[in-house]
C-alpha cells in the first residue's frame, strides 16, 4: 500500500546547492595547502584542527590539537568530489597527501 502512494507522489525537484560544501574552515585550508604546493595526511589533521574554532566540534578530538584520519579523509574526499584536489602517494609507506 506504502508503495502504491509513493509512486502517486510527484518527484522532488533536486536542489541547486545541494551536494558538496566549503566552509570557511576548507577555503583557509586549501589556500594554506596552495600555497605549500602539498600536505601529508598526518599535517592536514593538526591544520584542520588549528582553522576549526573550538566550539564548532561536533564532538571533543580524541586527540588535542589534532583531527582524527578517518574525520580528515571525509574532508579530503568531498575536496576530491568538488575537484579541488588530488591525492597521491609521497613515499612509499608515507601516509598520501594532497
């Protein structure tokens, strides 16, 4: 029954800004990182965590001063989705950077 009215709703017209933001966090970052030319993964957490103001965690760092990675390649993902970015190994075993 469920089905049969969701087929009868008229579909939803997709939003212009959806997918996808920059905060104004991402744009320091990025421009710190240009002007560098690149960043380790290890590096990116500290200077997210640095550019984040305090009160704007969603929740305490594990660890002071420092983002975790799994947090850190969400950001470096919608980065690469927006195509600002790409990542690429430095060394071998080093952790990849941008």
């Amino acid at each position: 029954m469920y089905e049969e009215e969701a087929e009868n709703l008229p579909q939803r017209k997709r939003r212009s800004d959806s997918g996808p933001r920059l905060i104004e966090r991402d744009l320091a970052a990025l421009r710190w990182i240009a002007q560098q030319c690149a960043i380790r993964l290890d590096h990116l957490c500290i200077l997210l965590a640095r550019l984040t103001p305090a009160g704007e965690y969603v929740k305490t760092p594990k660890e002071a001063g420092r983002l975790t990675e799994k947090r850190v390649m969400a950001v470096t993902r919608r980065w690469e989705a927006l195509g600002l970015i790409e990542k690429r190994w430095m060394l071998v075993g080093a952790p990849p950077g941008c």
